[in-house]
C-alpha cells in the first residue's frame, strides 16, 4: 500500500504566510556627531510575525524613531541586516528602497503630517498615485477605508477642519492604503487625551488584526502597550528582545 504524500504545496503556502513581517539581525546605526559619534542602535535583534503587533518602549532618545526609520527603509544601518516581509533591504539602492516604502510599509507618525491643502480622501488617494494604484481603483480604495474608519462624512474636509483624533484616522488610512507588510506607528496617541488615544489604538488594533498586518507602536505610555500583543524594552539604543 502506497502511503499519499503530504500536500507539500499547502504546506509550502503556509510557510510563505508565516514568513516574518520584520527581521532585524545585528543591526547597529552610528551618526556621526563633529568627532563623537552616537549609538542609536547597539546591536538590536527583533523578529515581528507576520500578523503580530509588538510594542517598541523606551524612553526619550533610546533610538526607537531610528528603528523604526531602519525597518521603513528611511534611513539605512550602519551594520546588521533587515528583512522585511521576506525581502532583504540591506543592500537596496536609493531607488529600490523607495519603491520598497511605496509598497511595503506604512508610517504613522507622531505629528500627523497630512498635506494640509488636501482632503482628507486626496491624502489618501495621494499615496497610490506615487504607489501602484492610479484612477479609480485608488479612489475606491480610499472610499472603503475612509468608510471603515468612520471618516465618510468627512472625507471633503481639509485637515484643519478635522479633529486630532480624525486627523490620526486619516493617517492611519494613508498608512493603509498600499497593503503593507509592515505598519511603523511613532508614538501614534502622543497628541491625543487618554480616551481619545485608547479609541485610536483600538482602532488601529482592529484594523491590524482584520488585515493581518504587522505593526510596530512606539510608545513611552505603558497603558497602550495592552492593545498590543507584546512589547519590547529599548534603552540606550539596547533592546531587551
Ligand atoms: N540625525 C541624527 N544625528 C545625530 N544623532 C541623532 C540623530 N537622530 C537621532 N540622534 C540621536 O540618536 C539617539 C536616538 O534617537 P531617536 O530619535 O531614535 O530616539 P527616540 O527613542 O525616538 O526618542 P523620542 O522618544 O524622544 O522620540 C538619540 O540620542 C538622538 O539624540
Ligand atoms: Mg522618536
């Protein structure tokens, strides 16, 4: 009797979705400072799931922003490798890395920096005229995603006629709109009161999770950290992971 071999194919498929959303192996980022130098980043290791969301902590000036720049392809390492999504960045040139930003990865940051002459549907059709997406497939994805934040009735108003908390739901959408493997959230409730800030991350929870997207969230504030599914310590540009 012949035993069926195993569906190899499935099992290849699931590997491919377990891949890990980031992989930072060794990395060390120096900026130079007159003759001094600054270690940001000593020798940070961190795996991200595919689908987990991992609270950064630390204080001021512990180097979460610049881990969070390396992962996004901002800024490049000074030693160590990144791989994101199953893509090794390491050695992208300029050019790759900024299709890598246009179609991997999705930054929300701290000062939410809409384009403060844009609506809030034109923030986020923006995107995906720099991304892959143009004309009318961009603007019904930014429809749906202005609808699934709550945000269809204002999706005509410029920034300065939202409130904090719907400017952050507008920056969320943004950082949504190319699919990402990665989202990078920089202290994304700093500005918001604690309710409103509470509401925001559990948006962003639900939004993360119903996707299955990765995420990383800076934060100084412990409660946020609740919403994620663990966190990880950084002193001095040393993380505890
Ligand atoms: N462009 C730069 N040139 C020189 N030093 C820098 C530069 N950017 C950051 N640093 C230094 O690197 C260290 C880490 O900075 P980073 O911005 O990553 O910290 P952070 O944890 O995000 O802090 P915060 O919570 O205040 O935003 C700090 O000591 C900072 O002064
Ligand atoms: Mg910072």
């Amino acid at each position: 009797m012949t035993i069926p071999s195993p569906p190899t194919a499935v099992h290849f498929d699931t590997a491919l979705h377990l891949e890990p959303a980031l992989h930072l192996d060794d990395v060390r980022k120096v900026y130079p400072m007159g003759d001094a130098e600054v270690v940001a980043l000593a020798s940070a290791n961190l795996t991200v799931g595919s689908d987990e969301m991992v609270a950064l902590v630390g204080p001021s000036g512990s180097g979460k922003t610049t881990l969070c720049s390396i992962a996004g392809g901002i800024l490049s390492a000074t030693a160590g490798r990144i791989t994101v999504g199953g893509q090794d960045i390491t050695g992208f040139s300029d050019k790759e890395l900024t299709s890598f930003r246009q179609e991997s990865v999705g930054f929300v940051f701290q000062a939410v920096n809409l384009v403060p002459f844009l609506t809030a549907r034109e923030n986020l059709i923006v995107v995906d005229e720099l991304g892959r997406r143009t004309g009318a497939p961009a603007r019904e994805r930014a429809d749906q995603l202005l609808e699934e934040l709550g945000l269809a009735d204002r999706a005509k108003n410029l920034p300065s006629q939202l409130s904090g908390g719907q400017r952050q739901r507008v920056a969320i959408g943004r950082a949504l709109m190319n699919e990402p493997d990665l989202v990078l959230f920089d202290e994304p409730t700093s500005a918001l009161d604690t309710e409103l800030g509470e509401q925001v991350m559990e948006l962003i929870r639900s939004e993360m999770k119903s996707r299955g997207t990765a995420a990383i969230v800076v934060t100084h504030d412990e409660r946020i950290t609740h919403f994620c599914d663990r966190s990880v310590h950084i002193i001095d540009g040393h993380l505890d992971a």
